[in-house]
C-alpha cells in the first residue's frame, strides 16, 4: 500500500468490529435511535484538491490550510482530526476507488467512538498523536451494550491481558488492528494512536471489497464496523451533521 504521506499534502489547498464504542453505549436505551431502513448516505461536501508538494514528511504536521481552518470551525472537528479524516478520503479515492467513501462517515465514527479524539480529556497533537492514550471499557461483559472478548493480543495494545479493550481514537478491537493495520504517516509504526493511521486503517475496513455508495451499501459497512442499529443511526446522525455544516 502507498503512504498516505502522498495525500497529505492536499489540505494545503474500521477498523473495527467494536462491541460498545465509548460514547454510543448511551444510546443504547434510545428507541428514537434506531432505523428500520437504511439512512441515505450521508452529504459529502467537496474536500481540497491534492497539490504535489511537500510529500515527503514521514510525520504529517498540523498543516496551516483556509479549508482546515474554515473547516474545523464550522464543524467542531479539532483540525488536526479533520486532517486524518480528509487524507483517509484520498487514499481511498486512490486504493479503492470504488468505494465512495467520504471524510463525513469517517468524522461520524470518530465523534461517536471518542469525540474525535477529545473525550476523557484526550487530544490531537500537531503530528496527530492522541494523548493521553483512548481505550475502551474491559470487553467482559460487565458494560451494557458490549461483549464479552477475551484477550487477543496479550495486552499489547491495550494494556489488558485477560479482555480485549478498544484502543485508539478510532476504537479498533487489538485483533482487527493487527489484521488491518494501515502505516498511513510513514514513520514505520502501525500506531492506532496516532490519528493519521487509525483514520486511514478505518478506510481500508471501511472500503475492503465493496462499494459504500449506496443507502444499503453504507449501512452494510458500518454495521460490520459495530453491529449495532443504534451505532449505525448516530453515525449517520454525526456525519451528516458534519457535512451540513462544513457546506454551510
């Protein structure tokens, strides 16, 4: 796979199967929240276009752009998030082209798994590592709304060695990371902690041999992200959100 160091540079101008993500756990109790068909596909407003220079950083910095800038203030998406989530659609729109995926959907995980990297008191720095580190609740079967997973990875990635826990802004399972992990930076480390590669792991899951471009199609993808109507309905609800306002 190509870095997605290539891409970065375009602001200048998965994943998982996640049993429980940290904010949607609350809405498990919601009725109002579920769907009985699949929402539309959620608005994808135009994102830079891919300038070829400065393509050679191994460690993607907070890059001064007017769309991140104007961007992030419109959503509320930190801007350093909004990088990740934008330089995941490019490579995508490169490695799977014909999977359709948006920043928005993207964006829409983020905030529903960990506020885009905020919640607990955690944030993005400039080279797009989240600290202090984002773990899930123990997968034993003690949080309502999860699973009961026992340890994948020998506490690894999560710091667990008897239940898997989440890890990462993203939230991905220590065995979905391990199979699908994306070195999206080029700096020789698969880090679901920094956000460069935990967004553009979530689009390798996201787009792995399908299409998203469609009502059915979206919900499919998402749902395999967390099978969870609630999940899938909040998502929507978020990423369409984020594309409303980004066009406003």
């Amino acid at each position: 796979m190509k870095h997605a160091t290539a891409v970065v540079c375009a602001l200048l101008g998965i994943a998982s199967l996640v049993l429980g993500g940290l904010l949607v756990v609350q809405l498990q109790n919601d009725d109002s929240a579920t769907h009985a068909t699949p929402p539309p596909v959620p608005e994808r407003p135009e994102s830079p276009d891919l300038p070829a220079e400065e393509q050679q950083s191994p460690q993607p910095p907070q890059l001064k752009s007017p769309w991140l800038t104007a961007t992030a203030e419109k959503t509320g998406i930190p801007a350093r998030a909004l990088q990740s989530y934008v330089t995941a659609e490019a490579w995508a729109g490169r490695e799977h082209p014909e999977c359709g995926l948006g920043w928005t959907t993207l964006a829409g995980i983020g905030f529903v798994e960990t506020a885009h990297g905020t919640i607990g008191g955690s944030a993005v720095d400039d080279a797009g590592v989240v600290r202090p580190e984002i773990f899930g609740p123990k997968l034993d079967g003690s949080v309502r709304g999860t699973a009961v997973i026992t340890d994948t990875d020998g506490g690894r990635l999560d710091g667990d060695n008897e239940h898997d826990r989440a890890v990462g802004p993203m939230q991905f399972l220590p065995s979905v990371w391990d199979k699908m992990a994306v070195d999206a930076n080029g700096d020789g480390k698969k880090d679901p902690h920094s956000y460069d590669d935990a967004a553009v792991t979530a689009a390798a899951y996201l787009c792995a041999e399908r299409s998203i471009t469609t009502p059915e199609e979206w919900t499919k993808a998402v749902f395999s992200y967390n099978p969870d109507e609630a999940y899938v309905n909040a998502v929507w609800q978020a990423a369409n959100k984020a594309g409303t306002d980004a066009a406003a």
